[in-house]
C-alpha cells in the first residue's frame, strides 16, 4: 500500500466518521439504523472506547520500554526507572492474580491505601506551599493591570475563606461578585471561542483537510 | 552585606522559611480549632434543594471524575451528598469516566458512611459500583443510550442483567440527576451528551439534570453552566463542601479543614501585602 494511499485512506475513514457522528447528534432519531446501541453511531462509539482501552495497554509498554532503556544506558535517572520497574511487576503480578482468581491479596490493597493515596494527597498539598512561596516572590504590582488582578485575587481569597467575613462582611460580598459576575463575560467567551474553534475542527476533519493527527502537522 | 534593608533580606529569603511558616500556622488550628461561622453560597443551596427533590426510589447517579489527589477538595462533597442520597431514600450508581483511582475513593466514602448509611444499604438493590471505564465523553454518549453496552457488570463481577436496582435501567432517561465529581471538565460531558443532547435521545424519559462538585480552581469555569442552568448546582471545593456539610448536618472534612482554609489564605493575602510594601519601598533606592 503506497504512502499516499495510506493518507488518503485515512483522511476518508476521519471524514466519514466524523459526518456519522454529526448526523447521529443532530439527526439521529429520524435516520434509521442509525443511533442507539445497535445503531452505526453506537458501534463507531463502542469501537473508540475499545480502542482507547487498547491504548492503556499500549502505554503500559511504552513505560516500560522507555524505563528497560533508562536502566540498560544506566543514566543518573536509572535508580527510579528501576523502582519504576520493580513496583510495576509487583502490581501486575498482584493484579493478575486478583483478575484469575478473584482474590484480593492485601499487599495489593495495601500499597494502594498507603502509598499511593498518601502521595497523590501530598503531591496535591504541597502545591499550597508552592503557591505561598511564589506569592511572595511573584505577585508584584507593576502596572495597573496586575495591581487589579492582585486586589481582585485577594478579594477572592478572602471570600472563599471563613475568616473573609468574620474580619470584614464586604469581602465575600465583593469577591462573590468577581466569581458571580466579573469574570463571567470572559469565561462565556472562551466557552464560545472554544466551541467554534472545535466546530472548525469537526468542519475540517470532515472534508479532509484537518491533517494533524496524521503527522502532518507542519 | 551591610547595606541591605530589611526589605531587601526579606526579597532574598529563602523559600523554605515561607514552607515553614505556612506549615507551622497550619498546625495552629488543628490544635485550637477556630471554628469561625460559614455563610451557605446560593450555587451550594441550590445543589442540596436539588438533592432535596430525590423521591423514594428513585435513582442519581454519582461519577466520580476526580482522583485521590484531589481528595481533599472533592472527597468531603461526595461523602456529604452521598448521605444526603441516603437521607431521601434514593438509590445511586456510581462510576467513574475520569480516573482508575476511583476504586480507592469509593471504599474511602463506603469507610467514611460505614455507620450511617451501608449499614442498610444493600449493594445491587440501594447502590451499584460500576467502576472505571475509560472513552470519556465517548463513553458518556454510549452510556446515555446503553448502560449495559459498556458495564457489562459490575465491580463484584454480578451481570448488570442481574442486578436488581438495574433491572430497568439502561439508559440516562431512568436516572434523575448526575452528581459529578471533577477536577476536569467531565461535567460537560454529561452536559453535552446528556442533558443537552435529547435530539438525538432514545430514552423514553426526560434528560437527567446535571450538579458539579469539583476543586475550587473548577469554580470560575463552571459557573457559566451554572449561571446559565445547565448545572442546578455547584459545589465549588472544600469551602463549597463544607457549606454542604453544613445543610445536610454531617460535619465531615470539610468543615475540619476550613480553619486551615483561613489560615493558608490570610496568610498569602499578607504575603503579598508584605512583597508589594517591599517593592515600592525599595524602588526609589533602586532608581
């Protein structure tokens, strides 16, 4: 099969999937065979969730084979490849033990509920600490702009902790009113920018001339 | 050096006294809680009177989009509604499109309602756990038309087809509401392909409303669905969670971590307040 073929090919699978799925959103219930679970939309979806799931299986190779060349080049990072390695076999293991016989083991429970938990809580927290750091150092008011954005900031924060109100009863008001209503004209119009930019998208996949996720990209 | 201010050591401190000084003020009010009162936001209120509405039997689903790291803003809302879900006599399906940490999450709410709401909850007939199951918006789509093309059972390894609460369920039309638990944008998934998306809706029922509990950060972002009424309600992080906590009357989390809330934020308010005074003290020397 010629390269050019290939592309082509590709070009039309997008564009024909991407005209299914428009009609199945905007015309589905009137076009026969076309939605609900035994419909043509329903299954393009099913296959793209298969797929997606295939994809979790193929990442878990690249770690690994990305990881295999780390510690085979012995780089200063192999030390974490290797514990990358040896928690990743342990799991796996533990895994396929649990899915043939249905028996959780609690090493496997166990790493999950005091490692893992404890560092994703931590990597979550420690950004606080991060944020105080850098409020210090950053968050400077040079200009007129950045002077409103830090009052606003500040304001906001006040309104979002309980002490905001206690020392002062404007502050929830008037940070309230930054959520409630002056940033609201700005996000609407992203949401909206956002949508026509991924409407063009949708336009362009369709009549092939959205080329990017075929390397094309430059 | 001699001739520094005190501005100019303050500029040059080293970081690790700013980790210090949170740290150790954060510590305060675990000891001596302050527990300063909590005005109920109008977007929280409208939340709980949407749980408020769940009649008897019927069912709401919870979707947990949201990881463990995110447990402390997201955690304390899902636990607080999840009762709420309880209180009224609902049922609930819980699953997750967003994180395969949903698992731990899910045993962590089970452990925190251990007493007060499995304790007659039957799972199959009062709850059912479907797990993760990836696709995202793609799997949300299908799961509007076709519960059982994509959980073909659930966690325990029960066929969906033997289920009981799911004997007729399968398909958004049967569930009242979707309590979302994001630190993403999953929540517009259900919007999207959900409530908004009866055009092409095969159910025999009414598109199921929307509720968005996310991290604080998620705030600004869906405050325009909310504002617009694609969301009924909005729980906006822990703050959000504790308002929660306090309508339903489950002091959880929540309500514990708002002191620390004060602190953290007073605390960076006078840092900046402090790194500003210092710049336009120290500018006229530079000049």
């Amino acid at each position: 099969m010629s390269q050019v073929y290939k592309r082509e090919l590709v070009f039309i699978v997008t564009g024909v999937v991407a005209l299914v799925m428009m009609l199945d959103y905007f015309f589905g219930k009137n076009i026969p065979g076309l939605s609900g679970s035994g419909g043509i939309a329903g299954q393009l979806q099913t296959w793209a969730l298969i797929i997606q799931l295939m994809a979790i299986g193929l990442g878990a190779i690249n770690l690994i084979q990305v990881h295999y060349r780390q510690i085979s080049r012995k780089t200063d990072m192999a030390i974490y490849s290797i514990i990358f390695m040896v928690f990743f076999a342990f799991l796996l293991l533990l895994g396929l033990y649990k899915l043939f016989t249905g028996v959780e083991l609690y090493p496997y429970t166990w790493v999950f509920a005091n490692v893992y938990t404890s560092l994703g809580t931590t990597l979550y927290a420690i950004t606080g600490f991060f944020v105080f750091s850098a409020a210090y150092r950053a968050f400077r008011a040079r200009n007129v702009d950045a002077a409103i954005l830090l009052i606003g900031g500040c304001f906001v924060l006040l309104a979002n902790a309980p002490i905001g109100e206690v020392l002062w009863s404007g502050f929830p008001l008037i940070g309230n009113w930054f959520n409630n209503v002056g940033q609201i004209p700005g996000m609407r119009a992203f949401t909206v920018v956002g949508a026509l930019g991924l409407l063009a998208y949708g336009f362009r996949a369709l009549i092939g001339k959205e080329k990017g996720f075929y390397s094309e990209a430059s | 050096m001699s001739g520094q201010t005190i501005w100019d050591k303050l500029a040059r401190m080293d970081r690790r006294v700013f980790y210090w000084i949170l740290f150790i003020c954060l510590t305060v009010p675990y000891m001596t809680p302050l527990g300063l009162p909590i005005t109920v936001t109008p977007s929280t209120r409208s939340y709980y009177d949407g749980l408020k509405t769940i009649q008897p039997g019927e069912v709401v689903l919870l979707s947990i989009n949201s990881g463990v790291s995110a447990w402390g803003d997201c955690l304390p809302a899902m636990v607080a509604s999840v009762y709420q879900v309880h209180e009224q006599g609902g049922k609930l399906i819980v699953w997750s499109i967003g994180y395969n940490d949903c698992d731990i999450t899910w045993a962590r709410i089970k452990t925190l309602l251990a007493t007060n709401v499995f304790t007659d909850w039957v799972e199959g007939e009062d709850y059912v756990y479907f797990g993760y199951c990836p696709g995202q918006e793609t799997n949300v789509a299908l799961l509007r038309d076709n519960i059982r093309g994509v959980y073909t059972k659930d966690v325990r390894g029960v066929a969906t087809d033997d289920i009981p609460l799911m004997e007729d369920i399968n398909d958004a039309s049967k569930i009242k509401f979707v309590m979302s638990s994001d630190t993403g944008d999953a929540q517009i998934y259900y919007i999207r392909q959900w409530k908004n998306g009866p055009v092409n809706y095969v159910g025999s029922g009414q598109p199921p409303l929307v509720a968005e509990m996310g991290i604080a950060m998620n705030k600004s972002g869906d405050m325009v669905y909310y504002l617009s009424g694609d969301e009924f309600g909005l729980v906006a992080g822990s703050r959000g969670a504790a308002e929660l906590e306090a309508l339903v009357g489950l002091k959880g989390n929540a309500t514990i971590t708002m002191d620390s809330i004060s602190v953290s934020h007073v605390l960076l308010v006078l840092a900046i307040i402090l790194a500003n005074v210092g710049m336009f003290a120290t500018r006229g020397q530079k000049k």
